[in-house]
C-alpha cells in the first residue's frame, strides 16, 4: 500500500484573513451566487439590496422619506436623507465586521440587517467605494478600493442635507462582466414601495411610490381579472393581501422588515395554513388544501425584532417569535387572519360566495384528474429510474444557499444539443432535460394536458412543481435551442407551456433563455466566440486578414470541448421577464392564439430568418 503523504501539514497551513480577504475569497458566504446580472438573486443585486437596506431602516425608523438612487455605467450611487452615520465611526461602519448600530435594538428595533456584514460586503467587492455621511452640517467621507482605505479626510462643513450617500462599483474581478438590469432593479425598487408606504424612491430620475401597501403589489402582479376584490387586512406587525385569480398553482409573495424573502419561509408557511384553517371554519367544510389554495395569489409582510433567515441574503425566514415573549410566527399569523378575514368575509357576502365557488371548481378539476394524476406520476417514477430524458445533477437543495442558488437545467432539443451540454455540463449543479421534438402548443388547453402528455409530464416531476414552487429542484431552468427558426419556435412553446401552467415560476425569475454564439472567428494565434453580427465584424477586424469564420447553426454542431465554455462561469443567460402590467391572457391569445393579421405583420417585421443571417455573414 502506497504512503499516504502528509503535504507539509504544519503551523505554516494555518492561515488567518481579514475581514475584506475572507469576503472576498468566500464572497459566496455573504452575497449568494455571484452571476452576471441576468438573475435578480446574483450578486450584484444583493450588493445593491444591502446599500438600499440601510436607507430602508432609516426611514422605518421615522428619518427621511426620499431615497435616490443611479446606476450609470457600473457606478451606483445611493443616497438617503436620515440621520447620517456617527462621523467618528464612519470607516469603522464600513470596513470592520460586528460594528454597526443594529446591534442597538432600540436605535433599530426592526431593522433587516443585524449582523453588521451587509455594507462591509459591498465595500470588499468593489473596486471602488465610497461613503459620505452629513451630521449637523458636517461631512465625513472615506474611500476604498477592494476594501483597502485610500482615502480619509478629516471631517469638513457642508450645507448639504444630512444623510449618508454610498458610492460603488462591483469589481470585475468579482462578477465578470455583469450588466445591471433595469427591469430586476425596477422589480426590486417597486417592493421597497410597497413595503413601505409614503417613501418616495427615485431611481436615475423615476418616482417609485405607493399608498396601499401590499393592495398595490397584488394590483399590479395579477395576471388577469381577480375572481374578487383585492381583500387587504393590516395589524400591528403584519399585512396581508389575497385574491383568487384563473391561473394555476398559488403565487406569494412575502417579506420580512420589508425585506423580500423569495425563497419564503415559516410567515409564508403560516400564511398558507392559515388561510386553509380560516377557510375551512368558515364554510364549515373540511375542504382539502390544495381546492382552497389554487389560484390563490397572496402577499403577506411582517416586522420581527431581530429576525433569523437561513442565509446571509436573507431570502427565507427561519423558525422563530415575534420578539421576547411574543407569540410564534406560526400563531400570529393564525390568531390575526382568522380574527380579521373571518370578519371581513361575514361582513362581504359576495366575496365569501364568490371565493367558495372558485373552491368547488378547484375541487371537481382536482377529482376529475386524480385518476390521470396518479398514473402521471407512476409513470414519472418509472420514467426517472431509467433516466431515460432527465441526466439529473448530484446537488439539489442542500444547506450550502450558494449551491442551491446555483443549480440549473437546461431544457434542450434532440440527441446532438443534448449531448454535448450532457458531456460539457458541471454534474454537481447542472442537470439536462432532452425534448422529443417540437412541444405541443399548449395555450388555452387545461392542466389535464400535462399529465397526459409524457413530455410536460416528466419535465414537471423533474422539476418537482406540480403542487407549487417550495420544492423547485433547479433555481435556473434555461431554455438552450438552436438559434434557428426551428429553435425559437420551440423556446415560445415552453415558454408558452410555463406561462399557461406555471406562470409564477417566470415571474419569480426562474427561467432563461441560453445564448450560444452565432459565429466563430479565428487564425492561427486565437478564436472568438461572438454572440451579434457586431460581434463578428469586431473580431474579424481585430484578427485581420481573411480569418476563418464559422456560423453555427445548431448546438449540436458545437463541440462538448467548446461547449463548456458557454455554459460555465461566463454563460450568457437572458431572463425572460414577465413586465409589470402585463396582460398574460392578451399576452398569450396574442402570440400562440388564432394567427390575427397583426400577428402576422409581427412577425414579418421582427423575425431574422436564415436568409439574412448568410446575407450578413458574407457582407
């Protein structure tokens, strides 16, 4: 037997790191997933979210009722009109680990952030930083680069307004060549709103305000008509809002201090239990949880003195009270919607008959699928065994947050695409799904549909969503098809099927769209990959004269060798953003309904057939 070798274990193995090279080397630990920007959980956001925070938590104590932010350029510059940070302390606030004021409860008795990391974080992943903060017409600036202090004058008098300004930019470094969003930002900024009534947030010129609170947020996330007015219900400490729409599965959206805890947690859990317990006692039916459940659409936000989330990001809401001899999470929001949505239905006849109703139709399509539901999944079970259109990845949702954040399946077409992801893929995170074929259009057909049909069907239990997203098993599901006619048929198919059947997992940024390069242009010395035509004209004039230009036509034709640099760290993903205000029946009827002359003369003016791109290669 060979020897083990020791690989010099010594004293000289122990190593010990600040604060900025700790963040810095394990920058997963405290900003999630890192990404380009094309996700709202990467990094980038998370940095922006713990800038913003802190503005936040100076309003909700009662200072400053207007935000600014900018983005231009990579640059962020965040700018609140509360008290400004203590003068003496400002480096220390930004640049030393557990120093802040949070841990004042009095000073921030619900605040989101509590362990003094957030704004120390966002100065060790930029490669630049600054912070002003403006006291009794006084100003204390600081700057940093990658966390180092390189700049520290000496407090100075102002006129300028009192509050704390931030400025900075996420190092390249870090993120890779990360883009800001402005949809994601938008989405972000407008839960701020919502959670926090009268504050005015304004964003590279954009008012973002709201007056009703979380009424506003179901308002403008509903996909269609509601079944019934909007019920809103507020108390000491928690808000709800709930409706019925006609759209499958149940969609929540819940926060924490007015942080958005899109992974949930028990608030969210207990929101969904008690909407079942109420709703039972009330008709006085022992009705099942998923006919009370389906369609439903519902917010819920509560303040908790030093809350406990599974993660730096903050993204889901462990199990906890309220706050010393409080009740639990679980019991506050039982004891409060089953004292005032009880009351608020025997008060609202036509809602109460209107929300039964929609109940009993829940009912009779879950019986009139049990049958096909239970063969569906005996199939799916038998179906997985063989693994016969799911190559599953070995990491699902496990107590890395990171990890979890970072699994993807790619949703592929045919034998050749399928291979080369399946050969080029990271087994750890990635899993690959291989359609037969086109997908069937499945717009205006029932959920029946997807047990029926084996391909729906399988892809479904792949992804673990039949009875809502808690258990999603992929955080990133991406559509990757050819960049043909063919393929961009096939990706509004299953963005079709999403939307028709699942419409929560698109708005909560789940699914993309993987961009693979059109062209490869090369000489001898070196290739490149280019992604537009402009692109390509860079690169052949960078690469000078007569290089060879490759036009792929399909995934297939690209090799698993090259494959992988296009699905790894520097994987191009567009986010298929489902816009605020956004009618999904007219959205839908409009792209996969009759095909309208309007239809038609869209597509004549949008669609880049093969012809113009063998015009524009050759040009």
């Amino acid at each position: 037997m060979a020897k083990t070798q020791d690989h010099n274990y010594s004293e000289d193995s122990i190593k010990s790191l600040d604060w900025k090279e700790h963040i810095r080397l394990r920058p997963g630990m405290y900003i999630g997933k890192l990404g380009d920007g094309s996700s709202l959980d990467d990094g980038v956001y998370v940095l922006l979210k713990e800038a913003i925070d802190n503005c936040i938590d100076e309003y909700v104590m009662g200072f400053g009722k207007k935000i600014e932010i900018q983005i231009k350029d990579r640059v962020v510059k965040v700018r609140d009109y509360g008290r400004g940070i203590p003068l003496g302390k400002v480096v220390d606030v930004v640049s030393k680990i557990n120093t802040g004021a949070k841990y004042d409860s009095v000073a921030f008795k619900k605040s989101v952030g509590l362990n003094g990391v957030g704004t120390k974080a966002v100065n060790a992943l930029s490669s630049y930083f600054k912070v002003s903060s403006v006291r009794d017409n006084q100003i204390k600036t600081a700057a940093f680069e990658k966390g180092v202090l390189i700049e520290n004058p000496e407090v100075t008098d102002t006129t300028d307004t009192r509050g704390t300004t931030v400025i900075f930019t996420p190092d390249e470094e870090i993120f890779g060549n990360y883009k800001y969003l402005n949809d994601h930002v938008e989405k972000m900024l407008w839960n701020y709103a919502y959670l926090n009534t009268g504050l005015s947030i304004i964003f590279n010129g954009q008012t973002y305000k709201s007056e009703r609170g979380l009424y506003d947020l179901l308002e403008q996330n509903l996909s269609g008509e509601p079944l019934y007015p909007i019920i809103h219900l507020r108390g000491e400490d928690i808000e709800i809002a709930l409706t019925h729409g006609n759209q499958y599965g149940e969609e929540y959206y819940s926060f924490v201090n007015g942080q958005h805890t899109t992974q949930g947690g028990t608030h969210q859990a207990a929101l969904r239990e008690a909407l079942v317990k109420v709703l039972r006692d009330f008709y006085k039916k022992d009705f099942d949880p998923s006919d009370i459940r389906q369609s439903v659409i519902a917010a819920i936000s509560v303040k908790v003195i030093e809350p406990v989330f599974e993660s730096q990001t903050k993204t889901k809401l462990g199990s906890q009270n309220m706050g010393p001899e409080s009740p639990a999470i679980r019991t506050f929001v039982l004891d409060f919607l089953k004292r005032e949505l009880d009351n608020f239905l025997h008060k609202n006849a036509d809602v109460a008959e209107a929300m039964l109703q929609k109940i009993l139709q829940s009912e009779k399509e879950r019986k009139d699928l049990s049958g096909i539901r239970k063969l569906a999944r005996e199939r799916a079970k038998k179906v997985s065994l063989h693994n016969r259109k799911l190559r599953d990845c070995r990491v699902h949702y496990n107590s890395n947050h990171a990890d979890r954040l970072s699994t993807t399946l790619f949703i592929t077409e045919g034998d050749s695409a399928s291979g080369s992801i399946t050969k080029s893929r990271d087994v750890n995170t990635q899993g690959v799904f291989s359609l037969k074929g086109k997908p069937l259009n499945c717009y205006g057909l029932t959920k029946k549909i997807v047990y029926e049909n084996e391909e729906f069907n399988l892809l479904q239990s792949a992804l673990n969503i039949e009875d809502g997203l808690e258990n999603l098993r992929y955080n990133n599901i991406v559509i990757a098809t050819d960049a043909d006619v063919d393929g961009m048929h096939i990706r509004l198919l299953m963005i079709t099927f999403f939307l028709q059947f699942f419409p929560d997992l698109v708005k909560n940024g789940h699914l993309y769209i993987l961009q693979t390069p059109l062209f490869r242009v090369r000489n001898k010395k070196e290739t490149v990959y280019c992604y537009s035509d402009e692109e390509r004209r860079n690169a052949i004039s960078r690469l000078g004269k007569n290089p060879e230009i490759t036009r792929f036509k399909g995934l297939g034709e690209i090799s698993p060798d090259e494959f992988k640099h296009f699905i790894g760290k520097d994987m191009r993903l567009e986010p298929v953003i489902y816009g605020r205000n956004e009618n999904l029946p007219q959205l839908l009827e409009f792209y996969m309904g009759k095909n309208t002359p309007d239809r038609q003369l869209f597509i004549i003016d949008n669609l880049k057939v093969e012809k113009d791109l063998a015009e524009e290669l050759t040009a």
